[in-house]
C-alpha cells in the first residue's frame, strides 16, 4: 500500500482570507467583548451593578460608582477558573478540560469630603486593575469518515499523466487543534462627586492592554479508490500585541429613598497601533495542487516518490510582521436598583453594543473587511440581574446574565448564559467575600475557507470561577 506524507508550512502577511486561524473580523469581536473579572463581590451578583455603585470594579462599568462610596477601601482578588469545551465536528464530540490561576483584581478608592460647605458632599479618587478577558484556550476537534477534504491532490502524485492526478476524495480522519492565550486587562483611572446624597456622577479614563496568541493544526487522513492514504498537515500561527484607552461617563439617580437609576457610556477602545506576527496562509482556492497558494514555502515528501518538492516565494520567510488599528464599537448601560435598607437589595443592568461600528485601519487595506462587519455583525444586547441579603454581619449573594451573539443572524438568542453565587462576611474594617461563577457560550468555528461548503466546528464552553476578595476599610 503506497501512504504520502505531504507536510507543509505557508506564509502570507495579509490574513484576512484565512480560514484555519481568525481572521480580522472574528479578531474584531474577540477584542470587543467582555468577560470581566471583578471583586467577589461583583462577580457574585453577575456584574449587576449599574445603578448600585459602591464596589471598585463596578467603576469601569459605571464612573459614577466611585461617588457611592462612604470610606475609602482597598482591594485585592484571586480566581481560579476550570474550562471545559465540547467541541462537536460532523457528528463526533471531543471534550477539553483545562484550568487558570490568577490575580484578577486589585483597587482602591479614596473619599474626599468636601473642603467647604457645599451641595456637593464628597468626591472620590478610584483606581481599579481587571481582567477584561482571558484568551487562553485549547481544544481539539475530531472528524471522522463522512467528514470534509480539502487536500485532496499531490503535485507528483502521477508523473506519467501530471494533468490527471489521482484524487484522494474519501475521508478517513481529520483532526483540528486550536490553542489561543493571552487576555485583556484594563487599568481604570476615575473620578466621582456626589450631590445632596440623590445625584452621583462620575467620569473614568481607561488603558487597555492586550496580548492575544494562536497556535493551529490541521490534519486530514485521505484515501483514494486504490488503498491509496495521503497525510496533509497544516500549522498557522498569529500574535497579536496593542495597548489602547478608552473614556466612561456615569450617573446614579436616587429619585426614592429606595430606588436607584443608572446610566452609563463606556467610548470606544482607540486602539492606536496594533502589531501582528503571522505565517497564516491566503490561499488560492482556484490554484492547481488543491488550492496550495504558492507563496512562503511548500514541502512535499513521500516514501515511494523521491526527491523533496519545494515551492519558494520571496526567499521562503518563516513569520510576516504588519501592523494596523482598530476601534472598538461603543457600550450603552441603563440599570435599575432597589434597596431595601439594611436588609438587601435588587439591581438589574441592560446594556448594548453594536459590533458593526468595528473599524480597521484607513484607506482601502480593508475594505474587504468592512464590508464583512456590515454584513455579518450585528448589535448584542445583555441583561444582568443579582440580589443580595443581609443578616447582620453576613450576606448572601446572587445572580444571572444572558448575552446575544454579535453575529447575524443572532435572532435575539442568547448565546451566553450565566449565574452566580456568593457570600459576605463583614467586619469592622474589613471585608470578606467568595463568589462562583457558571458560564456557558455557545459558538461556531469555520475552519475552512467560508467559500467552501464544509460544517463548522460547533463549540460548547463551560467555564467554572471561585473567587475571593479582601478588602480593607479606612
């Protein structure tokens, strides 16, 4: 039985084509959304708070936060999170499991009073370090015998007849391996007032930095009518390196004793200079050798043909280098509270983005690019709702979260679902608190080129989250 082993690594520096690692669009959202990772007690609640303030991560979310506090506090968090991801392609499922550790959370705010007597009773000073979202990833996906070929074609495969290679059309085994890492984390400046205990308003200026890595593999096992096998693997690899800043303005109105409204805007994140690394492929689905662009290099070896077949384009360079920017879309937050004194609260936060308003570089680099977040974007909407009960020194939390997908059609489905829960503990000058956290995200991976008619990698991730926070009073 003859097997052909068909190795090869192809380079490019325009990635926009791509199909195995993410191109500008998926990288667009995947820079625009959130998975915040706050104090305990934030987390507990899912985020819910908007029109509540009071606690240094809500800052980010909501400026005005900062002016809700009574003393000034410090605070620190540690986190340790499992994901596991099922990852179902043509019928079979892979299950992935893998864990974080990490310091997500360190803030403080000080309370200022006001120097002279005045309607404005205080104003705070904030400084607030999260994550912003956590990149790092692995799974593998497997296919089986009715599954998709790409590679079907070897260039020396019938050199007595070069213009009727044999096909090798019958799938046998495919295996795809995705893993990313890096994350997003924002350092939050802000700066808040209250007046006469009803109005509190507040402003943040934020520097975001982010690191995001992807390293790919696809194999595909493919027969032909002979017994024939032929082995095709493919790597890709994508570094993507920016810092950026970003503005907030928020409010919390108290219009009853017991009943609060919040608004917020968060602007977009103006990422100046984006720096990528990549030796991901643009390949020419109409070239001959089954779509193998001739560009960076190309090895072909096998056991019963000798000789090594290389392509080589512009002297064969291993990683391309570009660099561009981009803008996030902006976030508006409405959000309602009720307190019930020393007893509890309520609180539920709504908020939308609309991922279309993505922007890449200037000129006509990425129009292509453009027209594809017009087309294949949309506005995502997410609801936000936790509760809080007091017993004197101890209180219990928690909460529940859904999100729509950013991509059309999402059909006002919720893509993201989430709840939590947590505990308090209270002391004179200090605080104490745990939260978990259960996720799900529901999403699709497009391995192949979206021209190509082939079933995408559905994905289901699971992510558990305990956390704590000590935070100290002054």
């Amino acid at each position: 039985m003859k097997k052909i082993y068909l190795l090869f690594l192809v380079c490019i520096a325009n990635i926009s084509l791509m199909a195995q690692s993410m191109g500008y669009t998926d990288l667009g959202v995947l820079f625009s959304q959130e998975n915040y990772n706050g104090t305990a007690r934030y987390n507990a609640m899912s985020g819910a708070f908007g029109a509540l303030g009071g606690d240094v991560s809500a800052i980010y979310h909501n400026p005005a936060s900062g002016a809700v506090f009574s003393r000034s506090e410090i605070s620190g968090s540690l986190s340790y999170e499992t994901i596991d991801t099922d990852a179902t392609y043509y019928g079979k499922t892979t299950f992935n499991n893998q864990t974080d550790f990490r310091v997500p959370q360190f803030g403080f705010v000080i309370v200022f009073d006001a120097p002279y007597s005045s309607n404005w009773s205080k104003f705070t000073l904030g400084f607030n370090y999260s994550t912003l979202n956590e990149f790092k990833r692995n799974y593998t996906a497997k296919g089986n015998n009715g599954s998709f070929v790409r590679y079907n074609l070897h260039p020396f495969d019938n050199p007595e007849l070069p213009d009727e290679p044999i096909p090798y059309n019958i799938p046998e085994s495919q295996t795809f391996q995705n893993n990313t890492s890096g994350r997003s984390d924002v350092y939050t400046l802000s700066i808040a007032s209250a007046y006469k205990d009803f109005f509190y308003i507040g402003s943040t200026l934020n520097f975001h930095n982010v690191k995001f890595s992807q390293d790919v593999y696809l194999g595909e096992q493919n027969g032909d009518d002979e017994g024939n096998t032929l082995y095709a693997d493919y790597n890709q690899f994508l570094y993507e390196e920016s810092s950026g800043i970003s503005l907030g303005v928020g409010m919390i109105l108290k219009p009853f004793r017991n009943f609060r409204l919040g608004f917020a805007y968060q602007s977009p994140i103006w990422y100046p200079e984006i720096y990528e690394e990549s030796n991901a492929i643009d390949y020419d689905l109409e070239n001959s050798y089954s779509g193998f662009q001739e560009r960076g290099y190309l090895d072909i070896q096998s056991t019963d043909i000798p000789g090594l077949y290389r392509n080589t384009y512009d002297n064969n360079p291993e990683f391309l280098t570009y660099k561009y920017n981009m803008n996030t879309p902006e976030k508006w937050t409405a959000s309602a509270a009720i307190t019930l004194g020393q007893h509890g609260l309520i609180s539920v936060d709504y908020h939308q983005k609309n991922y279309s308003l993505i922007r890449f570089g200037n000129g006509s680099n990425f129009q292509q690019e453009r027209d594809e977040i017009a087309t294949s974007l949309t506005t995502a909407r997410g609801l936000r709702g936790g509760g809080e009960l007091r017993f004197n020194q101890i209180s219990l939390r928690g909460g529940a979260l859904l999100e729509e997908s950013p991509y059309k059609p999402n059909n006002e489905t919720f893509y993201k679902k989430g709840v939590s829960l947590g505990l308090g503990l209270k002391f004179k000058n200090a605080k104490l608190d745990f939260a978990y956290q259960y996720t799900e995200i529901d999403e699709n991976y497009s391995i192949y080129h979206s021209s190509e008619s082939v079933n995408d990698v559905t994905l289901l991730n699971a992510n558990s989250r305990f956390s704590t926070t000590l935070a100290l009073l002054f």
